[in-house]
C-alpha cells in the first residue's frame, strides 16, 4: 500500500498532516485510498506544478502548496465543488493572483490557505461563493490597510477566523460590512505595523466579541496621546486580547489603559519590556496607579510573562479585582515589597512567579492570596525559607519549587490543604516536616528528583522520613542518589540508609553558644555602663532632687526646725551690695523663710536687717548676739584672728577666686564652697551648703574646744579676679 503525505497548512507555516485510513491522491503516481469517513485528500504539495493538476472530481481536501501555481481563476477549481479545505501557500512563482469567482463553485469550503504569497494579488470578488468559509490565512502577503477597509472579505458571511499575520498594515479600519459576519471571532495582525488605534475607525468592529484579538508586536508606542483617539475598543469585549511587544513605556500602558477603560477583557497578554530590570534604575517597576484603567475590565487573566519587572511594588494588582490567574514567569523579579498582592485575596487562584531571580520567601511574601489554589515559584534562586513562610495561603493545594537552591524547608506555615509539592533539582538535606507537623501532613504527591544529595551522617533524619513516608513520589525512590563525597557518587540513598552512622557528639555547637551568650551579657554590660554615664551626666540634678525626696520622706522624716526662742537669725550673710540682686535670687530664695515658707533658716543681711542710725559693728553684734554659736566668731573676728572661725564662717566662691591677699590667705588654709557652672547641680549645692550650716552648729555644740573643719569642695587657688557680670544668668 502506497503512503501519501499530505502538507496540511496552519497559521504561518505548513505542517505534514498525512491522514491515516482516509482516501488519498498522491499527484504523480494517482492512487486512490478508501476512507471510512468517505474524505479524499491529494497532498500535491511540493510537486512542481504550474497549475491545479487534474484530480478526482469529489475530493475534499486539496494541498498545493510550494508550487509554482502564478494564477486561479473560475476555472481553476470548477470540478472540485466538494472541496473543504484547500491549501495554496507558498507558491513559488513570482506572483499569484486570485480572479473573481475563483472560488464561486467551492461553496462548501470552510478551510482557505493563501499564506506566505508575497505578491499575492486579490481582484475585487475573489472570494464570492465562499459564503461556508470559517478559517481564512493571509499570513506574509505583504497586504496593507485595504485588505480590511475594502469589500475583499465581505462575501465571507461565516467567517470565524482571519490569519493576517505578518503583513503592512499600518493604520486598522475594518469595513462596516464586518457588522454582518456575526461568527467573526479571532484576528491575528501580529507583527504588523499598526501605529494607532481610534475609536472612529474601528467602528466597523462595534458589536464584537472577540475570542481572540492579536495585535502582538506592532508600533502601537508611536502614539504619543491615547486620549485624543478615545477608546478604539468601545462596544467590543475580548476573550483574550494580546497586546506584547507594542513597545509600549509604562506611561504609556497606562494611558492606554485608561483608554480602554471598561472594556471587558477575561485575558489580557501584556509582554513586552515593562519594568526596569536588573540593575537597571532608570526605568520604573509598574506600581498601584498601572492598572487602575483595568479596574471596570473583569480581567480574569493576567499575562505578564517576559517583561523587565524587577519589584513588584505594594498593591500593583489592587485594580484587578476580578483576576484569578496571574503569570509574571520570566521576568527579573527579585524584591516582593510587603503587600504586593494586597486587593487579590477571595478571587485569585493561580500565581506564576516562574524563572525570576527570587532568593529568599518570607513570612508576609503572600500573606494576601487566600484563596490561591496553585504557587509557582519554579526556576528561581530560592535558597531559604524564612520562619513561617507562605503564610496566608490556607486553600494552596500545588507548590511548585523545582530548580531552586533550597537546603532544607526551615519552619515554613502549616499548609493544611496542600496535595501537590514539587521540590525536584535543588540540593535538599532534609524535608522533615518540623517543627510542625502539619506543614506537609495532607501532602498526596512529591517531587524530589535531580537533587544532587550530600550524604553523610546529617542526612540520618531525611533518610528515616524517606523509608516511613507513605507518600506518592513522581519519580521512583530508587533514582534519588548520592551525589557527594566522591567515594558514594551514585549511590542509591535507599541503600546509603542502611550503612549511615550517626554524627559524633562534639561541644563544639556548645562552645559556640557559650561565647555567644558571653559576648551578649559583655556587650549589656558595656552598653549599661555608657548609659548610666550618659544618663548621669544629664539628669544628675534631676536624679539628686528625686533621691533627697525618697531620703527626706522615707528615712529621715520632717526637716527639724531650729528652736525658736533661742536665737534670732541662724546665717548671717556678708555680701557687695551690687551683687544683692544676684543674692536674693540664688541664695535668699532658696535659704531664707521670709521668702518662702519651705525654707527653714532666719537670715540676716544689711539691705534688709541692720536697723537704721547704728553703725555697721553695732547691727552686725546686735544681729548675731541672740544667735550663741556666732558670738565667738564675730569676737574673733574683730580680733583679726579670721583663722580661727573655721567652724562658723562658709566662704562661697562665684567664678574666679579674687586677687586679694587676707582671702587668699584665709583659703590657702581653709574650705570653700564653689558656686556650680552647671544649673543641674544646684539643688545639690543648696543640700550641701544647707548641711555645712547645720553641721557647724552640731560641732559647735558638741567640741568646742576642738572644732572639725566643715567638709566642703576644695579648690585650688585661681590667679584671674572675681567674675561676677554673668552670675545674675546663671542663678536664675
């Protein structure tokens, strides 16, 4: 039995088709087979010849294409009216023309392939009769705008398809008469050069639904104002609509998108070089605002396959709130910013993050896809799974991981509805599934193969999972092997599982946390020292008014008062009078109980005190006679025996001490109190000046034939004079 090939033509190419068991003509030998479906096709493909050869008159599959047919007219093809499919393309001759009524007899041919016809010429009515025809190829025929705009297709009442594929069609206005062919569906004008689409010439496709619209590499980038055009798609709605490799910027895609806004789209493909790469940063990721044009679209697809995208910033897909499937696969995504996804959780199902540059995945990566059913995440650099990784997907039932640098799992999120788990070619140790149980527990089916396992002894714990799973593995047990060290290569892990010995307990892990926990206790330590520094060299003052309040009302009780009836002032101060102002605001206010209730001490000073008519000695006696513990000083004093009076006469130094011999004599031998430079250590000075007071009282009282010297700050002598021009700031 003879065997003929047949030369079946598809959209831009031909492929041999031979179709067994039906009656077939091969051209140059005229043999006939029977066909149970009662179909005969010559495969005349290829055969030289210069015209339709003379064939049985009820065939119904015809193929002529590659020969050197230049022209079909009416009588062409008038024995043939049983044809269905006839195959015409690639005629080799220099052109091939097509007369009117060529096809007026073939009404029942519902195939028709004229592709790859370079100089293939239409006359007005070529295609009258073919009122039966569904599929029309024109791929490659160098046709321009007219194909479309003209009455060439009109006759083609059921037409369902029409293959333009690769022509010169710059601007698309289809005719009017496409309103009447109501089973046209599908039009590919890929890789055409259409530069714009407008409303007002595409009314000729008002009404359409289209299961297919390819408008796939064309120049649709050179519009510069998608506004003025309107939107080209109005009354229209698309099954899939492909719009990759317009060149299109991402300002552009969104202006186009607002375009078209509303127009329903279930699948939208939008490859292309959005995005801006891999260490590219002059170029924008999409964000939010992208898509917003697509929000009325009901897109339920959404193909970005082969773009640039390198981050997929937060909310990007917020618009499409109809999207169940999602393929952003080869791409150079890297970075998933936290919710990337939000606004697809309840509707989207299928994620395809394939072949992108993916190295890690986090806890909050998918914490918006709730409903997602299938994860791919195949063919990219995943090399750990962070603590609870793929959280947020309850509902995934496949997770696609092969050809990854995964290690081990980690502590991924319980995935209680997952079935299918392909872990194929990455370099696992271990898949237990812990610390929790329920990571991988409803899992039906695994994929482990091309792993390139390192078997030694910390490979015990995968291994004993390995013999006690009941798990259905996709490919057999016996082809995971041994890839490492040299001296196992290819050996069979079933086999390595019965000579494995367990690691060698060593402190080295011990050791390790040791010096760990030793170097965080020394850097608390460190850290806690330079605080307190810190702390105290700010808030001292603050700290010591605290202390002195929990001592005053904890330990020492209510502050004594001096008795009354005894003396008459407890201080007598002796001061310029240009520096009362500064006085009465530093000290008086803060010592003297005719200032405030809350002092304790009766002070005397001449401004106020000395009593009018005496001189200086007589008030100076008279104030501090009632006072007993002063008498004996101010004796001494005016003995010129200053030295004397340690236990009842304070110096207070404010700046630099004065160039004047009796005092610096008299502190050469004697304490002095400082005035403090820093306003927060006041309230320690007061305390301090307040005891030396009441000390020297005490001592006076208990040895006063052998007096203590006052404890007070030692200072060493300055050479500068007194300052006193800024002391008024400083007090206050």
């Amino acid at each position: 039995m003879l065997s003929c090939q047949g030369g079946q033509r598809a959209a831009g190419g031909v492929v041999g088709a031979g179709m067994q068991g039906e009656r077939s003509c091969d051209c140059s030998e005229n043999q006939l087979f029977l066909s149970m479906r009662s179909t005969y096709t010559a495969a005349c493909g290829q055969k030289h010849h210069y015209w339709v050869p003379a064939l049985p008159f009820n065939i119904t599959h015809l193929y002529l294409e590659m020969n050197y047919i230049s022209e079909i007219n009416r009588t062409s093809l008038k024995d043939y009216d049983q044809l269905i499919e006839l195959d015409l393309g690639m005629q080799y001759s220099r052109i091939l023309v097509i007369r009117n009524n060529a096809f007026l007899r073939q009404r029942k041919l519902t195939r028709l392939v004229l592709g790859s016809n370079i100089n293939l010429q239409l006359e007005s009515r070529a295609f009258a009769g073919l009122y039966n025809l569904q599929n029309l190829f024109l791929d490659y025929c160098n046709f321009t705008d007219s194909i479309l705009s003209g009455g060439f297709l009109q006759p083609l009442l059921s037409l369902e398809m029409l293959d333009l594929f690769g022509n010169n069609i710059v601007r698309l206005r289809p005719g009017l008469f496409f309103s009447k062919l109501t089973k046209f569906t599908k039009l590919n004008l890929k890789l055409n050069q259409i530069q714009t689409l407008c409303e007002e010439d595409l009314v000729g496709f008002r009404g359409k639904y289209f299961t297919l619209l390819n408008l796939n590499s064309n120049d649709l980038y050179l519009e510069d104002d998608w506004q003025r055009c309107g939107n080209p798609f109005r009354e229209m709605a698309f099954d899939t609509l492909d719009l990759s490799s317009s060149g299109f910027s991402l300002n552009k895609s969104q202006q186009f998108f607002k375009a078209i806004e509303g127009t329903p789209i279930a699948h939208l493909i939008f490859s292309g070089y959005i995005g801006k790469g891999f260490s590219h940063k002059n170029l924008p990721d999409p964000d939010e605002s992208t898509f917003e044009g697509l929000v009325n679209s009901a897109v339920n697809h959404l193909d970005l396959s082969k773009n640039m995208i390198f981050a997929l910033q937060r909310a990007v897909f917020s618009p499409l709130k109809d999207a169940i499937i999602i393929d952003i696969s080869q791409n150079k995504i890297n970075q998933i910013h936290k919710n990337a996804f939000s606004g697809l959780q309840g509707h989207l199902r299928l994620l395809n993050l394939s072949s992108n540059l993916i190295g890690e995945i986090y806890s909050h990566t998918f914490t918006d896809l709730t409903d997602l059913r299938v994860l791919d995440l195949s063919n990219n650099h995943i090399g750990a799974l962070g603590y609870k990784a793929f959280s947020g997907l309850p509902n995934l039932r496949g997770l696609f991981l092969t050809g990854n640098s995964l290690r081990d799992l980690g502590s991924p999120e319980s995935l209680p509805n997952l079935d299918l788990l392909l872990l194929a070619d990455n370099k696992l140790k271990s898949i237990a599934a812990s610390p929790d149980p329920l990571t991988f527990s409803s899992l039906s089916f695994l994929s482990l193969a091309v792993n390139r396992f390192h078997c030694d002894c910390h490979l015990e714990s995968f291994l004993k999972w390995l013999n006690v799973t009941n798990l259905t593995f996709l490919s057999p047990l016996e082809e995971y092997k041994c890839e490492f060290p040299a001296a196992l290569h290819n050996l069979p892990l079933l086999n390595y599982s019965t000579i494995i010995e367990p690691c060698e307990e060593d402190d080295e892990k011990a050791v390790h946390e040791l010096k760990s926990y030793l170097f965080i206790l020394s850097a608390l330590l460190i850290i806690t020292a330079v605080l307190s520094g810190i702390v105290y060299a700010r808030l001292r003052g603050h700290i010591f008014i605290i202390y002195k309040k929990i001592i005053g009302r904890v330990l020492e009780g209510p502050k004594p008062m001096p008795p009354v009836d005894e003396v008459q002032y407890d201080v007598f101060l002796c001061f310029s009078d240009n520096d009362y102002g500064w006085v009465e605001a530093a000290l008086l206010k803060k010592l003297d109980n005719q200032f405030s209730e809350e002092n304790i001490f009766r002070c005397c000073f001449e401004a106020r005190d000395f009593l009018p008519g005496e001189d200086h000695l007589s008030n100076i006696r008279d104030a501090i006679w009632g006072n007993g513990w002063c008498l004996e000083a101010f004796t001494l004093a005016q003995g010129r025996m200053l030295e004397e009076l340690t236990n009842v006469l304070i110096m207070l130094v404010v700046g630099k001490l004065m160039k004047y011999n009796a005092v610096r004599a008299f502190v050469q031998r004697r304490e002095y109190l400082v005035w403090p430079e820093d306003p927060q250590d006041m309230e320690w000075y007061l305390e301090r000046l307040v005891s030396q007071i009441l000390k020297d009282t005490k001592v006076k009282k208990i040895a006063e034939d052998n007096p203590e010297p006052a404890q007070s700050d030692i200072h060493p002598q300055e050479e500068d004079g007194i300052e006193l021009d800024n002391i008024g700031a400083i007090a206050i």
